[in-house]
C-alpha cells in the first residue's frame, strides 16, 4: 500500500529533515504534536505515497519496552484504512517486543485494541497501551 522508509542516526540527516522539517518548525504542526521531538536513540519510519509523505512513526527502545511515538497521519490520509496498515507494519516489525503507546487519539485506540493491545492506564488525557508479555501491564 505505501512505502515505508526507515531513518536510524537522523540528527543531521538532510534526507529526513527534507520530509520532517516542517513538523518540528511549523506552529500548526507544535500545537497537534506538541511532545514531537528528534533524539539521537529515535529510529523514525516515514510511510509513502509515491513521493508524498503520508504519515510517521517514531520508536524508541529502552531497556524494558519499546515505545512507538509521534504515530501520525497528514489529515489527507486519517482514515481506518491508513491508520491500520500503518499499525500492522510497525507491530510486524516489533511483534517480539514489549511494546508501549501513549495515545489521545479514540481512532487510534481502537486500532491498537483491535490489534490486541491493552490499556494500562492514564497519564492526564492519555491514555498507555501495552503489547507483549503480561508483566508489561
């Protein structure tokens, strides 16, 4: 369905900042993604539509979990549909992990549940999600 690229080491990274500049720079972006931030230990996965961005993944891997950040999709493309093929690739990936989400996001939340994760609390308006071994919950 779309292409996804993968972006390891981006700190000075002309590539990746040619597609994610603008959501770290732009106000409109800050007030919709206000914790997006680049780490030197984030690995980003940018999905595709021929050459348009369609939307972005962020993990990260800590010692206990692995943690999918900053899930988002340009309004064009937020529908079921795109939000489930991007979920599937991402735990396809990381299936044998203990994985971790944080989400506000309804629509989000019921693709992570469909796809088998549980919530494991709030943390203000969000609410955690868990994947993998029951002692992650």
């Amino acid at each position: 369905m779309f292409e996804v690229r993968e972006f390891i080491d981006t700190c000075n990274n002309e590539e990746f900042y040619k597609y994610m500049g603008r959501f770290f720079a732009e106000r409109i972006f800050k007030r919709e993604l206000p914790y997006l931030i680049n780490d030197p230990e984030k690995i980003w996965y940018l999905f595709f539509d021929k050459k348009d961005l369609v939307g972005f993944c962020g993990v990260v891997m800590n010692q206990n979990s692995t943690s999918f950040t900053d899930f988002y999709l340009l309004p064009k493309y937020r529908n079921n549909e795109n939000r489930m093929f991007m979920a599937e690739h991402m735990l396809h990936l990381y299936h044998t992990e203990k994985i971790r989400i944080l989400t506000n996001s309804a629509d989000e939340m019921k693709i992570w549940e469909s796809l088998g994760f549980l919530e494991s609390g709030h943390k203000g308006s969000y609410t955690n999600y868990v994947y993998g071994e029951k002692e992650c919950v």
